[in-house]
C-alpha cells in the first residue's frame, strides 16, 4: 500500500493546481508569470508539483472523447458516476484532476465521504448518529452483528446507545453509550468524550478510559494527556468556529480545512491574537470579519485563491 501522501504534499500539489487554473483561464498578468516562477523555485517540491500539472493538462488535451462516452455507457452506475465526475473535473479545470490525484485512494473508495467544506450527518444501521466533518471519510461494518466502523480521513462525531469499535490509524476505540468525537491528523488522533466512556487502545501501549468531559490524543505507541474541555461549547457539530485569543495562523489553518482552493498568508500574521465565532459554511464572510477588526488586507486573486497580508499604512 502506498503511503499516505502529508499535508504539506497536498497543499503543496493545490497550489500548483491553482497556478495551472489561472493560467489557463487567460487572465494572467506579468507580475503572475513572476510570480510563479519563485514558486517553482522555492523548493524541489515546488518545481516537481509543477512538472505534474503541467503533464496533466497534456493528458487531458489527448483525451478522446468517444473513449470517454463509452465509459459512461457501460451499465455499472457506480463506476459510470465516478468517471462522470472525473471526467467534469477535467473538463472545467485540469487543477480538479491534479487534486484527485493527490488524494489518498482510500479516500474516494470509503463507504461515506465529504468533500471539503461539506459536512454530513445521518443515523447507522444500529440507530447510532453519525456526523462527518469537511474532508472525511469512513467505511461501515455492521454485518454479522458487528457494529464497527474505520475513520479513513478527517473526523467524525458519533452518538449512541450500543456497543461500538472505532478503528483508526493509530489504534482502537471501544464505546459503550457514548457520545464522542474522532479527529485524525497526519501522526495520532484526537478523541473527546461528551457522554458515557470510550476506552483507547493504541496499536502499541497501555490502553486507557476517556469520561464525559475529557479528551486525549491517542499514537500508536501510547495515548497522551488525558485534559478536560467544556462539552457544552458549540463546535463543527453546531457548524461554527469559536476561538478565544488563539493566533491567527491557527484560525487560519482551522478555516482552511473547510475552504476549497488555496488560502496563504504572511508568516508576520500567525501570532496576532484573535478572539470570535465563525460560521464555517461561509469562510468568505470569516475572512472578511477578521480584516474588519484585524490590521490585515485581503487579496483575492481568484474566488478560491486568497491571500493575507498586513494592512499597509497610510503615506
């Protein structure tokens, strides 16, 4: 199996995505063109993300059309909506496929999934509630009495009344008439317990029992502090975003999970201190919020590609 690709490589592979979109929308200007070539070269990464879009774009002008007409008259509906998708990601912008292509195959073969920015919520087979976060991914097994399922991607919020096993990369979860949250990082987990007990196990290491109104992240070899957190404050689950003094590099990153295209900003913003709540279906009206009552400006250079930086002084 290959391995999962991280996030600086998938933010790195959106970023040549997005070039590619803009020069290919023939509105490029001059300082556009420079200003892609310091990309290219700021790292061997850079330049290799690059390579691949461009050799993309090359794929998609070849495409046949009659060889993709007659992928989507093959009877298999799952197969046929799959390539219907792909085939209009590629149609409206190669950046769409190179994206794809740099998302884990587990991903788009889960059982339940979501797109970024979406969020969804709906009941299992045992009558327990599940919800998925923006970019998430799961697969179910309730057969034979089971009733487990795999976090793949992302995170998940789940409430119920049964027995159930939570598998994610770094070990195990056990539930038993709990109401709880998972969320999966690049190394370890996050789990928080909002009701009953769920028990971690790590794929190596003592397991231990989360109560209502704790939380703790959970590696493979070990599970870490356990620490308690208000379980009456809204979250993802009630789709905002409440933050109190935290840096603006950190809010940044949280809103970013829920916003499609490319959002960058000066390294001098991360640490100004930013107290609020966010609607998380509208990053937009967040952004906005923040340059209202923070000394920073927006840049837009198209609709999913933003940038911040600091407010420039009057002369």
């Amino acid at each position: 199996m290959s391995a999962q690709p991280s996030a600086q490589a998938r933010q790195v592979a959106r970023e040549a995505a997005h070039w590619l979109t803009l020069l290919e929308s023939g509105g490029a200007r001059e300082a556009d063109h420079a200003e892609l070539q310091r990309w290219r070269a700021r790292s061997g990464d850079h330049e290799q993300a690059w390579q691949k879009a461009q050799a993309l774009r090359q794929r998609f002008a070849q495409l046949p059309g009659a060889l993709a007409l007659a992928s989507l008259d093959r009877p298999d509906l799952g197969r046929r909506t799959t390539l219907k998708r792909m085939l209009a990601l590629g149609a409206l912008a190669p950046a769409g496929w190179l994206a794809w292509r740099q998302m884990p195959i587990a991903n788009w073969s889960a059982d339940l999934r979501t797109a970024t920015g979406e969020r969804r919520s709906l009941e299992l087979p045992d009558g327990t509630r599940l919800q998925l976060n923006t970019a998430s991914a799961v697969n179910l097994d309730f057969t034979d009495g089971r009733h487990q399922l795999a976090l793949v991607d992302g995170e998940i919020a789940l409430d119920g009344a049964s027995e159930l096993q939570v598998q994610t990369r770094d070990g195990r979860l056990q539930a038993s008439g709990a109401r709880f949250c998972v969320r999966q990082f690049d190394h370890g987990c996050l789990v928080s317990v909002a009701r009953g007990t769920v028990r971690l196990e790590p794929v190596q290491g003592m397991p231990v029992t989360l109560q209502a109104g704790q939380r703790a992240g959970l590696g493979a070899s070990a599970v870490g502090r356990v620490e308690a957190f208000d379980t009456r404050q809204p979250d993802w689950q009630q789709g905002v975003l409440i933050v109190e003094n935290r840096g603006l590099g950190a809010v940044l990153r949280e809103l970013d999970r829920y916003r499609p295209g490319v959002l960058r900003w000066d390294p001098a913003l991360e640490t100004l201190a930013v107290t609020g709540t966010f609607r998380l279906e509208d990053t937009d009206k967040a952004l906005a919020l923040l340059a209202a009552s923070l000394p920073i400006e927006l840049h837009y250079r198209t609709r999913y590609w933003v940038s911040l930086v600091p407010r420039q002084s009057p002369a």
